[in-house]
C-alpha cells in the first residue's frame, strides 16, 4: 500500500478546496443557484486568473477544461489564448495610479481591444475586466466593467447572477492560485530546516 504524504494544510483543508472548485465549476444540485454564465465562460475567467496570478498549475489545469468546454460546445475558432494573454496585459495595470488623462487613454484602448475579444465571445471582456477588479479590489476597473455588463443585461436575475458567478471564480482562484504557488517555496523552506515528512 502506498501511503499519501499528508498535505502541509492537511486533508480537510484539500477536501474544502476541492469542495469549493466544484460548487464554483460544477454546482450542487438542489444548494447552489442555476449558474448565469456557461461553464466555458467561468473557464475563461479561471484562465485570466490564473495568468494575473501567474501559476502554472492553475493555468495548465484551467487551459485543459477551456479547451474541454470548446469541444463539448459550440465556440467559435479563435486563438483564445493569445486574446486573454493579453487581456491580462491590459487589466494588469492599476488605473489607481494613472492620472485622469491617462486613464481616460486607458479605457479608450481597453474598450477597442474589447470589442476584438466580444467580436468572439460577446461579454467576455467586461467579465474578465470584473474579475481582475475584484481580485485586486480596484474600484476604477469594477466601475467600468459593472457599467458594461449591466447596461448589456436588462433582467435582474441574470445580472445578479452573472456577477454571483464572477465572484465565485475570483474566490476560488485566489485561494487556489495562493495555495499553488506557495506550496513549492513552503515546502522548500521546511526542507531546509530538516522537515521532510510533509
């Protein structure tokens, strides 16, 4: 029998994560509200994410479940990758620190480059835009996205939805893309000390 090393926040806290990935991914029938965006959509935020936060982990697992969702659907052949790349360039910067000019400049080029990414996936940028600005609590980029995405969205329900399921994504991505990308450090530093049972 091969025994498992226990995971450094242990098993409970693995099981919580897992639990959260699939209220946020999968839903549970009969707790969890219908999802307002598809799954390929929360897909693509998870990606954004993972690219803001720069983990390979979370990016090689959330580039696999795109590219599942595009098969089991019917999205359109675009190079995804390149466009949400550099979306991410784009909601990297902090409009907090720009002057009005240039964050007059800022929106201006965000909206045309947004057009390109909703000439393929209509909302998607603004939703990217959402998350990014939750994550990193920026009022400016969460102003503009929310104005996009509401003035698209007459039904309440759904808008309420749409940024329920937004939400949920940053969430789970901030705790999982922290928890990834630490883990290798953690345990090195424990290494060093002698602490090898972990």
């Amino acid at each position: 029998m091969i025994k498992r090393k226990t995971p450094l926040l242990g098993w409970a806290f693995n099981d919580v994560l897992n639990e959260l990935h699939q209220i946020v991914f999968e839903g549970v029938p009969g707790e969890t509200a219908p999802f307002e965006l598809t799954t390929l959509e929360r897909e693509y935020i998870a990606y954004v994410l993972a690219c803001y936060y720069q983990c390979g982990r979370c990016l090689d697992f959330h580039e696999r479940a795109v590219n599942l969702a595009r098969r089991k659907g019917t999205a359109p052949d675009w190079h995804w990758q390149d466009d949400l790349i550099s979306a991410t360039l784009f909601l990297h910067l902090d409009g907090t620190k720009l002057s009005a000019m240039e964050w007059d400049r800022w929106v201006s080029a965000w909206q045309a480059y947004a057009k390109r990414i909703d000439l393929k996936h209509p909302g998607l940028a603004c939703y990217l835009a959402y998350a990014i600005g939750i994550a990193r609590h920026d009022k400016h980029l969460m102003d503009l996205a929310f104005e996009s995405i509401s003035s698209a969205n007459e039904d309440d329900g759904r808008l309420k939805g749409i940024i329920r399921d937004i939400d949920g994504v940053v969430i789970f991505m901030k705790a999982a893309t922290s928890k990834n990308r630490s883990d290798p450090s953690i345990l090195s530093h424990l290494k060093s000390r002698g602490v090898t049972d972990v």
